[in-house]
C-alpha cells in the first residue's frame, strides 16, 4: 500500500453529519470512542466491549446476527453502520426498508482499514482527530519498511485458524491476510479459495464448477482445511486467536502434534483475535504487537 491517497466512499447515505448514530460493528464502534465520536453513539450490539467503561452506559440492542430491528427504528437513529461480513443482508435491507440510512462497510485490506478512519472523520465532519490517524500511518509506514527489507528465509510463513469443527481459516481477499502481509508475515493459506461443497474443501469429493448455481455469490474466502493440509503448507508460526472461535491452552497440544516447524519450535501461540480480524483504531494495536510476535518465529 504505498498510495496514500484515500478516497471518501460515496455509497455512505447521509448528506450531513449524523448526531444519533447505532453502530453494528464492534471494531466500529470502538473506533467512534477512539475518534471522539462516542457522544454521537445511541446504541450498540451485545458484542461491542471495547471500551469497556463506555460502551457499558449505552443501551444494546442485540448481537451482529440478530439486532432488534425493530427497537434500532423506534430509536430513529440518523444513521445505522454495519458491515458486510458481520452483518446480515436481510437486516440491513429491513431497516433501509423503514428508512433508516444504513452505511454497510467492509475492509478488505489494511489500505481499506484507513480509508474507512478517514471516511469516518470526514462523514462525521470531525478533523479533531486527524493527528491520531496520521500517526496510525506512520506507525504502518515504519512496519511496513522494516517487512519490505527481510529477506526470504527471514519470513515468518503462518498459519491462523478461525474454527476448530471444521477447521478454517482465510485467504488473500481478506482483512486478516493483509495485515500480516504488512507484518512480515506469510499466510500459507493465501492461495487457497472455499471449495463446494464441504467435502470438496477437504479433499473428499468433487467440487461444483464455477459456474454452478450452487456456488455462485458464494464466500470462498474462508476456506475448510485438513491437518495434512497444514503439514504440507509446513508453517513456522501457528496464531490460536481467542475469536471467533475461541482457542485455549488445550489446543496448543492439538496443534504440537503436528510435523511442522512451529510445532518442532514451540512457535504455537495464543493471540488475541480482535488484533487480527478488527479493522479501525485497533489497527494501532496490531501494528504495535504482531510484528514482534510474528519476528519471534524460529526460521
């Protein structure tokens, strides 16, 4: 991401600045305290917890799969923000149904993840902030530059899974990938799309065509790997991140059986998950944690 030239995403459906805003996206909402737009905040999800003393004195109005759609009308917010991945279509389409302004996010890369800081200060007319986020650049500038410079048997290759039944993790067109490409990292999984159906994904049967209707519109990147899949791809650095499934001390065992090099190290690591799937503000604590997690591979 060298151009840092942002440009304002013209789909957000507002013509001034919001007062009364409900966020459904946790990464969101916490970035509105970090901006210092909390005091436009009406509503959040259950699964907003960051920060934890702010967001406990507003009212909830349900989690990200399942908002009360109907109280998030009564409350006639001037504007609702969701997010492609986290929220359902049909909630989204209900509330603009009712006339609800939705704004529907959905960074796809650490280059995305600024743009939406600097779409948030410009759609909320609120430059207060501008400083906080220049610096975030910065900060990236600084790991980026240090990444770029690592030679090739220096790369930390990792492997991150996002389930347990069925294993799963995340390609390139991802959020996740991209910061760790930033990081100096290498997903072993990048070049691996979702196939369908599942027994497909893993190995056990044929995938449908391209072109079949059973897949098109489809995610596929998330794909449902095998252990001997993660053996071949010989990772040296497992991340255990604590969402959206939550791995524990127990699963470092699992993963230590494995004929791989972060096995063989001891590289497996617990990691907190919003670090890596959570863009925003908290984009400033991964590019201040990652890159000295990821560095302290064995290669």
């Amino acid at each position: 991401m060298d151009d840092k030239t942002y440009v304002f995403d013209m789909d957000v459906p507002v013509s001034s600045p919001p007062h009364r805003v409900i966020s459904l996206v946790p990464s969101v909402t916490e970035s509105l305290f970090d901006l210092s737009l909390d005091d436009r905040l009406i509503a959040v999800t259950d699964y907003c917890v960051y920060p934890a003393e702010g967001v406990a004195r507003l009212p909830r109005i349900g989690g990200t799969k399942n908002p009360d759609v109907a109280r998030i009308i009564e409350m006639k917010p001037d504007l609702v923000i969701a997010n492609q991945e986290e929220n359902r279509k049909e909630d989204v389409q209900a509330l603009q149904s009712a006339g609800i302004a939705v704004w529907v996010t959905f960074p796809r890369t650490v280059g995305d993840c600024f743009n939406l800081l600097w779409n948030i200060m410009h759609v909320f007319d609120h430059p207060e902030m501008v400083p906080r986020v220049r610096l975030i650049e910065q900060t990236y500038d600084w790991v980026w530059r240090i990444s770029e410079k690592r030679v090739e048997d220096q790369v930390c290759r990792v492997f991150v899974p996002i389930w347990l039944d069925p294993l799963m993790t995340f390609n390139a067109d991802t959020y996740a990938h991209d910061l760790l490409r930033v990081c100096g990292a290498v997903n072993v999984f990048g070049d691996r799309d979702r196939k369908y159906p599942l027994k497909a994904d893993l190995g056990n049967g044929e995938a449908y065509p391209v072109d079949d209707a059973q897949v098109a519109g489809r995610d596929t990147r998330y794909p449902r790997v095998t252990m001997e899949e993660v053996e071949a791809a010989q990772p040296n650095m497992i991340l255990l991140p604590s969402e959206p499934f939550e791995f524990t001390d127990s699963h470092i065992t699992l993963f230590a059986g494995l004929n791989v090099p972060a096995a063989r190290s001891g590289n497996i690591k617990l990691v907190d998950g919003s670090l890596l799937t959570w863009h925003g503000t908290r984009i400033a604590y991964a590019l201040n944690t990652l890159p000295g997690l990821l560095c302290a591979a064995e290669v």
